[in-house]
C-alpha cells in the first residue's frame, strides 16, 4: 500500500509542476487563491472566538 501512495504523490509532484512550466500564471493565480482561502479561514474562526468571548 506504501508504493500506491508513493505513486500518487509522485503523480501530483509531476502535474503541479507540468502545470507551473506550461501556465505559470494560472498557477500563480492558484496558489493565490489557496493562500485566499485560508486567509479568509482563519479570519473566520478569529472573529467566532471573539464574538464568542464577548
């Protein structure tokens, strides 16, 4: 099972980097999203802690 999981990794190294070489601005735009994303997360649990704590 370790060789499937190896191979899947592997998989999602090489496409990651297909797709930064081939469209490196999509992929900028991608990573700007994800970074986005968990910005806005982390904003949401600060401001349920603080209106909890109010």
């Amino acid at each position: 099972m370790k060789w499937v999981k190896r191979i899947a990794i592997g998989l999602v190294v090489g496409f990651a980097l297909f797709y930064t070489i081939t469209r490196p601005e999509d992929a900028a735009n991608a990573v700007q999203g994800a970074f986005a994303a968990v910005w806005g997360a982390i904003e949401a649990v600060g401001t349920f802690f603080t209106s909890l704590a109010s």
